[in-house]
C-alpha cells in the first residue's frame, strides 16, 4: 500500500474546482516533485494532502501505517516570522506538538527528538541562537529540523527554495536529497523550479488546473510537456 | 519611598486597587506578546470600546457591571476573531466599526441616564475607586484562571503563535486556541478596563510586548520580560498617581512609555555595538 493515494480527486473552494483529475501514488522512499504554474492548483493540493481541505471529489487516502497529521510540512514562511523572536530550539521542539495529546509540556523524549534532528540538519550549533538572526538558508533548515520532529515518514514542501540565493538553494536541495536517499524519509516537494524538481526528484507530477502528468522522472523529460517548459534545454 | 508605601498599604482601597492591577498587568503582558505577534492588538483596542458600551448599559440598567460586561465583550471578542480571519471583509476596518459603533451607544445611554457626568470620564480614563470588595474577589479569582490556562497552554499558544499554518497541519486545532486566546484577553480587557480606562486599557496589552521585544529575542524570554515589565510598570505607575496625585491609568501608560523608549534605546546601542 502507497504511503498516499489519490483517486481521481478533485479540489476547490466555494468559487469552484480548483485541481482535479489528481490520480497518484506516493510510495515509501519516493521523491515525488510537484510542478506546474501560479494557480495550477499546488498549494491546493497541499491543503488537501495535509486534510485541511477535503477533496470535491474522489479520494484522498494515507496508508502503511502513515497518519495524516504525521505529514513533515515544510510551509512557505510569512512576512510575521522573519520578524519573530523565536529562539531556534523553541521552534524546533514545536514540531512535536501533536506527539503530546492532551498533555500540556514536553518530556525529555521530545527535547531529545528536537536536539537529533537539529544534529541531523548540522545546525546543531545554532540551537541557542535567535531564529530570526540566521540567513534564509539556516531558516529554512530550522523549520526543516521542526517538519522532522512531527515526522518519521513523509516530509511535504512547499517551496523550500523560495527567497534563497542560489548556493544556500543548493544546499537546501542536497540535503533534502540526503533525506530521502539515506534516511528513506519520503519526499513530495512542490516546486517552482522545474529544472531543478527534474535533477532532484524521482517522480514528477505536472499540474494545470488537472493532472497534466504524473510518472517518473525519466518517462517525463521524454514528454512534450516537459520540453515546452524546459524550453528545449537539458530536458530535450 | 517607603514611608509613601506603607502609608497607601494603610488604604484598604489602594490595596484592592493594587491587587488587581498587578494580577491584571501580569495576564494583559502574558497574553499582550501572542496578539502583538500575529497582528491581533486591535482587536485588544476594538474589545475595549466594547467594554465601555456594555458598562454604560449595565450601570444604566443598575446590574452588576462585570457579570455584564464580561459576557458581552467575549462574545465580541469571538466576533472580531472571526472578522479578522475572514478575508473577504476588511479586518480592520470592520474593527473600527464595531468599537465607534459600541462607543456611541455607550456614550448615548450615558447621556440619557445619568447624564455626562464624571461617571464617563471614570469609564473612559479609569478610576481606582471603581472596585467594590465583590469586584476584586471576582477579579482575583478571573486572573488565577486566566494565568492557569496560559502556562497550560503556553507550549500551544508559541506553536500556533509561530506557525499557524503547521500547527493547523500537525493536528493542532488552533482555531480553539485562537478562541481561547481571545476569550482569555476579553476577560483581561474588562478586568482592567474600569480601573485603566476604557482608552488606555490595551496599552497595558501592547506596551510590555514591544517592550521586552527591543532586547529580548526569545520566546520564553519575551514573556518573561514583559510580565516583568508589566508589573513593574503598574507599580510605579500606581506610587506616581498616589504621589503627584494623577489619573491613575494614564500614569501607568505614562511609565510603560518611559520603559519602552529605555528598552528601544538599550536594543539600538546593543545592536550598535554589535555592528561595529
């Protein structure tokens, strides 16, 4: 069984459908990249992916043992956190604020957790430093770090590059890669970046507004598709 | 200085006014630095005038003003919550309306009543001399609950605070803390509002945020700081308006002032020196 599977699902809001057609699998060790323009429905379909928003119609369903609210989520940062007075820590262990139920603060277990996936992410250094003082890329990293306290599965990333100089992007995207290839954590990250999602990713889903493709990556760079919006590049 | 203590600690009516003002500066801080941060302080400002027109009509109708007042106001509370998070009307904007509209029928069934008499210069700008021993009882016990439920919830409220978006994805039900959030500031509001002023009450909210925000850069330390600062500044401020015999509300705010402009300069030098 798929970690996700969607069965010809649809998603929108009040005005209409947003996205439909959505027919995928999400298995254990994929690095699934979500592509597609501004208002193809990308966020969207996080919002059903995460169950904040529940399809039109069709399925949306998890599997092997994978909760929806055990989704890493890696969101787009707002213009109020790079404002925030955060420590690093505090944001960190935050990421563990569904493991807890009803109880109120965290155990020593969830501090632990927090510390190893700082390590994880080599920013264990930065642990006492203030969240809003570091670099985009270190940023980025923290948030990272809380995604993994929430999961041991599946992280989800809406445009981790975003706002990134090109080497921190760089790093970003070898390091999410170590993730997936060494700690079979599954990806699924959506991306503007389409030349990027195609070096990165295993697989490749193309939104328009409906599912344009979806397959591995391979099989895409042969398409017509993929050879319009890479312009006739590396991808032809 | 002492000797000005102990001669207001001889006042059972100071004391009373003391009591509450320390446990309503503690809650407003605590609660001051979430809705500073996820840009909710006017909802703080709007939940105020509120306040004003439900104690002009439950003084007019001769009933217990808090007992009124608290219910009203949260429930305003709620309602703004749900305008500010609806984008299709303008948060603010619908903010203003609700607070002139609450002040105007306020200041109408004033007039109509009792007249525009000292009695609204009290609501508006706060008197010490408002509390009954009923009162403080309330009010204490309010606070402790108030105080209770924020320490509960305090690891939450940072998460929903920070994050909405991946709280909401994790699990969190941060619609509830929102509520609760508001909820718990409706009660501070109108705890504070008659000793404070219904105009100056939400400084005692935002004041001690951005205040301890200058130098502090956690968290936990944001907190802590302001509730710090918070108290402090009610003390002073309460000695002050004894001293130089002064509006007691407007002293406080005064006092808030001064730390905040001490704590904006100490961040600037601080920030300086790390520069150069």
């Amino acid at each position: 069984m798929a970690l996700i599977t969607c069965r010809e699902a649809a998603l929108g809001y009040d005005a209409g459908v947003v996205v439909s057609g959505l027919a995928f699998d999400v298995n254990a060790g994929d690095y699934l990249c979500v592509v597609g323009e501004n208002g193809s429905g990308k966020s969207t379909l996080i919002k059903g992916l995460l169950r904040l928003k529940s399809p039109v119609s069709g399925e949306i369903l998890t599997g092997d043992g994978l909760k929806p609210t055990e989704i890493g989520y890696l969101p787009q940062q707002s213009a109020a956190q790079k404002d925030f007075p955060a420590g690093v820590f505090e944001v960190v262990l935050s990421g563990r604020q569904s493991k807890r139920g009803p109880r109120p603060f965290y155990t020593r277990a969830d501090r632990r957790i927090a510390l190893e996936n700082l390590e994880r992410l080599g920013i264990g250094h930065l642990k006492n430093r203030c969240y809003r003082e570091l670099s985009g890329g270190q940023q980025q990293r923290a948030l990272l770090a809380r995604a993994l306290c929430a999961t041991e599965k599946l992280l989800l990333l809406d445009e981790p590059v975003a706002g990134l100089d090109p080497l921190a992007a760089r790093e970003l995207y070898t390091l999410i890669r170590m993730l997936n290839q060494q700690q079979g954590l599954t990806i699924v990250m959506v991306s503007h970046d389409l030349r990027s999602a195609v070096e990165q990713a295993t697989h490749i889903l193309h939104l328009g507004n409906r599912q344009l493709f979806f397959g591995s990556t391979e099989a895409y760079v042969k398409t017509d598709l993929a050879k319009t919006f890479l312009g006739g590049g590396q991808g032809a | 200085m002492l000797d000005i203590l102990a001669e207001m600690l001889s006042y059972a009516l100071l004391v009373r006014a003391m009591t509450v003002g320390l446990l309503v500066s503690l809650c407003a801080a605590l609660l001051g630095v979430s809705l500073v941060l996820k840009r909710y302080s006017m909802i703080g400002d709007g939940l105020s005038h509120v306040g004003f027109g439900a104690l002009a009509i439950a003084t007019a109708m001769g009933m217990a003003p808090l007992a009124v007042s608290i219910p009203v106001v949260v429930l305003a509370a709620f309602l703004l919550l749900r305008i500010s998070e609806n984008s299709k009307i303008k948060g603010d904007a619908a903010i203003a309306l609700i607070s002139t509209s609450a002040l105007a029928i306020g200041v109408i069934v004033i007039s109509v009543t009792t007249g525009m008499n000292t009695d609204v210069c009290n609501y508006m700008f706060g008197s010490i001399l408002s509390l009954s021993h009923a009162d403080v009882r309330l009010s204490v016990r309010l606070s402790v609950v108030v105080l209770a439920l924020f320490i509960l919830f305090y690891n939450k409220i940072f998460a929903v605070t920070f994050d909405e978006t991946f709280s909401r994805a994790v699990g969190t039900k941060a619609g509830m803390y929102n509520m609760l959030l508001a909820m718990l500031t409706a009660i501070t509001i109108v705890l504070g509002m008659r000793m404070m002023g219904a105009m100056l009450i939400s400084a005692l909210i935002i004041f001690p945020a951005l205040t301890s925000m200058r130098i502090c850069k956690r968290f936990k330390t944001v907190v802590l700081c302001s509730a710090i600062v918070s108290v402090t500044c009610f003390f002073i401020g309460i000695v002050l308006s004894y001293w130089y015999s002064l509006p007691t509300g407007a002293s406080v705010v005064a006092v808030n002032i001064a730390a905040f402009i001490l704590f904006s300069l100490t961040g600037l030098l601080k920030g300086g020196l790390k520069r150069t």
